[in-house]
C-alpha cells in the first residue's frame, strides 16, 4: 500500500500542498495543463500561472508556489466553480476529489453564516488563487498516486486576522467548522498558521491522523508558506510504502492493528458515550460498544478499539482516564484492507460524498458516508422537501452504478 503523511506542524494551506506536492515529484506542468483546460467564463484563456520556484525558510529549503493572476474581484457561488470543473479536461478521479472540497468548503461556509449551499458566494476561497489551489492539489494528489492519507495534529496559530467579513480570530470560523473532528497541535504561534483551503484540503485527505505510520519512505517533500516566522513555514510530505505489505498487485493490502477491550458495568452512559467520541477524534479506527451480563446480573458493555499500533498507548490512556475501567486487553491482529478512494456522486438532492473500494475481482462497491448524507437530506428538507437519509443514500448508490455503466 503506498501511503503518505501530511506533517502539518506549520499548518497547510494550498499553496504549501502545492509546492510539496511538487517538491516529492509531481510534475508541475501536469498540474498547469489541468488549470488550463478548466472552462474559464465566456471560455477565457486560463487566467492563472503556477510560479514554482525553490527558497529556504529559517535555513530549510523547500519549493514554494505562487499563483499569478491578474486582479479580479468576482464572487463565485458553488455551481460556478463546479461548471469549472466539469467542463475541463481533468480526470474523474481529479474532478471527483476537486469537487468534494469544494462542496466541503461550501458545507462549512453555508452553516457559519447560517444559509444554503446554493446561496453561498465564496469570497477568499473563490478566487483565482484558491482555485488554482483546489484543482492543484487535486490534480497533484491524482499523480501522487498514493492509496492512503495519514496526518499530524494541525497547528491552527493564534491572534486575529482580517477577512471579507472583517476583523476575526484565528482559526477563521470557517476553518474552525472545517477542522471539527481533526485533532489540533498545541503549537499556537501568533498568525493564521492553517487557511480554509488547508483545512479543507487536510480534511478531505486524510482518513487518518496521529504520528507517522511505518513505512518505506520513497520521498519526501516540503512545500513553502508565504510568510516568515520564527519558525520554519513548511508543510512536509512524505510518501512511501505502508510496512507489511505488497503493493501494486491489486490485492487487499495487509497490516496489522491493536485491539484494546474492556467490560464496564460501572461507568454512566453518559461518560462511555464520551469517551466513544473522544476515541474516534483521537485517531482510532473503529469503536463499538456490545451489550454484555456481568457478575451480579449487572447490565454492561464491551468496549472494543481498533487502533493504529503507533496510537494504541495514547486511547489505552484516553480509557483509562474518562470510564472507570481497571483493566484493558490488548491483541496486536493482522488483518487484510480492500484499496479504497473517497468519491463524490450527483444526485437530484445534491453532492454526496463515499467511498469506493476495489474488490479482488477488480470490481468496485460505492458506500455513502452517513454524514453526507444526513447534511444532504438536512438541506433538502430545509428547503420544504420531504427527503430521508435513506432517500439520499440510495440515490447516491444508483448515481454512482449508472455513471459506471456510463464509463
């Protein structure tokens, strides 16, 4: 399995994946193709140029990217973007992961400002710059070619900053709202450390954080901020082959996990309840609680954690601290993972996210994540329909077997 690991010790923005992307590899004039076969309004030539160029920062180098264009001052709603991006000349994969943070970024800004994702106008996040970010670093991620995403915590910075809405702290509130659920670094220097186009891009990316996963490193790549700290403003990549596996053969990847376990009889709903979230956040992979009958006929549960062995001393703890368990098992499992990638289907509700997984046969099978779907089907019938989640799931099913029989 080839993976790569985001270190987000400096934050992101889209310009740093850009130029890390870059810096491990990806050609940059791939990516300027891809940028210039997007349909421009009025089918305008690309107004964007990629500026690749190699700097140090506080005496590491690395490449940074700056978007040239000329001064615009339009204000882009989804759908504008979207007719960009599915009129171009980019792949499905690359069309597919571009508009999932948009539509992400979109999701974010219409709950801060309390309106739909059709009335959304993007203000930063819609310009010519951020675009050429998005679509950037969709196309780059494409290239990269890599199975699975891991990150560090993402340091945010600290202090004020001002944007089209005024005067704000940092994180802005949509970069608050697009980092729920993924943990932060403590590292809170004054400065907008991470944009809502890093966040988004992180957030989409990733299906995992914590430290860095085992692996064979093939490289390694750091992409430029444009400002100066006291530190260094990189955002490192690195790629390379997960441990235990056998990659390229199409074959369910092999790895291993811990399995932490514990029964409690003991704790309220309430603090297991918490603790169930706690652990999801803190990177484990999966969580379930099973009924159990204890000593004195006491109701109970099994508290069952499937961790990455690098995190399983960190939710061993969460345990411990927030449910009254006196004792955890512990199992290191091997198990067999299906090569999977996060997709994007139109349905007549709206974009829903999901996962596609490769089957040994070669097939494919289309999941809905439950959260888009329930966003999807909260703003149908915001907007006075009558739509169930389950409505939204199976349309999001049929959307993505009749593209395949599409081609």
């Amino acid at each position: 399995m080839r993976i790569a690991y985001l270190d987000c010790g400096s934050g992101i923005s889209g310009d740093m994946t850009l130029g890390a992307l870059i810096d491990c590899g990806v050609d940059a004039a791939a990516i300027q193709a891809g940028l210039d076969s997007l349909a421009w309004p009025d089918g305008a030539q690309a107004p964007c140029r990629l500026r690749v160029e190699e700097v140090k920062k506080r005496g590491f180098r690395a490449t940074q990217v700056t978007v040239e264009h000329p001064p615009e001052h339009a204000h882009r709603h989804l759908h504008h973007i979207a007719a960009m991006i599915e009129g171009s000349g980019l792949t499905e994969k690359q069309q597919s992961l571009a508009l999932e943070i948009f539509a992400r970024i979109a999701r974010a800004e219409a709950k801060v400002h309390g309106t739909t994702l059709e009335k959304v106008h993007f203000h930063e996040v819609g310009a010519l710059d951020s675009i050429a970010d998005i679509v950037g670093a969709a196309i780059g991620w494409d290239l990269l070619g890599v199975d699975r995403v891991v990150a560090s915590p993402v340091a945010v910075g600290s202090g004020h900053i001002h944007i089209a809405h005024g005067r704000c702290s940092v994180p802005a509130p949509a970069t608050t709202e697009l980092l729920t659920d993924v943990p932060l670094s403590d590292f809170a220097p004054e400065g907008e450390l991470t944009t809502p186009t890093g966040a988004a891009i992180v957030s989409t990316l990733a299906d995992s954080y914590g430290p860095m996963p085992a692996m064979r490193i093939s490289s390694i790549g750091y992409g430029a901020g444009q400002k100066d700290f006291d530190h260094a403003n990189l955002v490192r990549l690195v790629v390379g082959e997960a441990a235990n596996t056998s990659p390229g053969d199409g074959s369910p990847a092999s790895d291993s996990i811990t399995l932490l376990e514990t029964n409690l009889d003991d704790s309220p709903g309430e603090a297991i309840g918490d603790c169930v979230d706690r652990l999801r956040r803190a990177g484990a992979l999966d969580v379930s609680l099973t009924p159990l009958q204890m000593k004195k006929d006491r109701p109970g549960v099994l508290l069952a954690v499937q961790s990455p062995p690098d995190l399983a001393d960190d939710l061993e703890s969460l345990i411990f601290r927030h449910t009254t368990a006196l004792g955890i098992r512990r199992q290191v499992l091997a198990r067999r993972v299906l090569p999977r990638r996060k997709a994007l289907v139109s349905t007549g509700f709206g974009e829903v996210a999901g996962v596609v997984a490769t089957l040994p046969s070669g097939a494919e099978r289309f999941t809905p994540e439950h959260d888009s779907c329930r966003e999807v089907a909260d703003a149908a019938c915001a907007a006075g329909g009558d739509v169930t989640l389950r409505d939204v799931y199976m349309a999001a099913v049929s959307a993505y077997a009749e593209r395949g029989e599409q081609g």
